[in-house]
C-alpha cells in the first residue's frame, strides 16, 4: 500500500474550492482505487493523506483531465505553496479498531 500526503500552505478558499474538493475526493474513491482519504485543515496549513494499492493508480489519478484541471486551480488561486510526497507503507498496527 501506498500513502499520498499533500501539505500545503493556504492562500485562500472559496465555494469552488469546496465543490472541487469534494470531486476529487468522490473520483478518487470510486474511480481510481483510492482505499482511503483524510484531510485536516489548521490555521493556514492543510495536509491530505490518500492511501493507494499501487503506484500506477496514483500516476492515473494524477493524470486524469478533472485531476489535472483542479491542480492547475488550486496553484493559480488556493495555495501559496504545497508539497506532494508518495511513500510506501510496510507495516501498519490498529488498536481498538
């Protein structure tokens, strides 16, 4: 399994932004394979795990025209900056689960 984290320093949202958001996350669910996808916001700061089977499924998800257009929004108006880091999970515990 693999884990997507996005941090990223807001610059400003608005009602798109939530619409779009809420599409990426509804496409990469049950469109590419995404197994699960968390997101916390605090003050300016936001970070987003997405959690994948494999890495092709992410480069797809990355590479879909829906993707690529939210990417292009979110550098032009949402984020002053972010970081994009794709990392391999080798071992995972759960308590109380």
């Amino acid at each position: 399994m693999f884990v997507v984290i996005f941090r990223a320093k807001v610059k400003a949202f608005d009602d798109e932004y939530t619409q779009v958001a809420a599409r990426m996350r509804e496409l990469a669910l049950k469109e590419f394979g995404c197994l699960d996808f968390q997101a916390v916001s605090e003050g300016n700061d936001e970070v987003a795990l997405s959690y994948w089977p494999d890495e092709s499924s992410i480069r797809a998800w990355k590479s879909h025209s829906e993707h690529v257009l939210a990417q292009q929004l979110g550098r032009e108006r949402w984020y002053e900056s972010y970081i994009v880091q794709i990392a391999q999970i080798t071992r995972e515990y759960k308590v109380g689960v």
